[in-house]
C-alpha cells in the first residue's frame, strides 16, 4: 500500500539540519547524523503509511510524534503529510514556533 508524500517545511527542514551539523561538529565525525538521519527516515516512512500515528495537539490540526530527544509536528493533507517542525526537547519551549 502506497503512502502518504512526506512533505518538510522550510522551518522543519532547518531545525533537522542544524541538528546533524551540531552533532556532526561536536562528534568530529558525521556518524551519529547519518544513523539520526537514517531513523528519521525509517520513521517517517512508517507515518506516510500511518497518518493518525501521532497524537493531536490542542489546536486539533496538528499531530505530533515523539521520537528520541525530539518532537514532530506535522499535519495531514489529502494526499501528503506536512512536517511543520522537528524540535529539539532539550531546547526552550518558549523558542517552539510551529508554522
């Protein structure tokens, strides 16, 4: 069965590269990205399958999956499934701007 088209917003699309490139940098090596990366993947696969995977926030549009240290907000289109941001836990949630 055919999924869903994962579709990443200019926003989410920034906050997942400067999380490999920071940890690409700290690390000296691009290894633990490339596993991040990998798992994302494999995860994001699963949702383009599972749409209603995630739980819905309060403004009952927006789903969100925990995944590790990070949370996933996205939304379901008709044909495809928008990720809106990929945040980091550890960071402020005050910073939190889903778009």
């Amino acid at each position: 069965m055919a999924g869903k088209t994962i579709v990443w917003s200019d926003h989410a699309k920034y906050e997942f590269r400067r999380i490999l490139e920071y940890y690409t940098e700290r690390n000296g090596t691009p290894v633990y990205s490339m596993k991040l990366l990998n798992q994302t993947e494999e995860l994001l696969t699963t949702l383009s399958k599972n749409p209603l995977l995630g739980r819905l926030t309060t403004n009952r549009q927006t789903r969100v999956i925990p995944f590790k240290d990070y949370l996933i907000f996205y939304e379901v289109k008709n044909k495809e499934i928008l990720i809106l941001s990929f945040w980091d836990n550890r960071q402020d949630e005050d910073q939190l701007k889903i778009k």
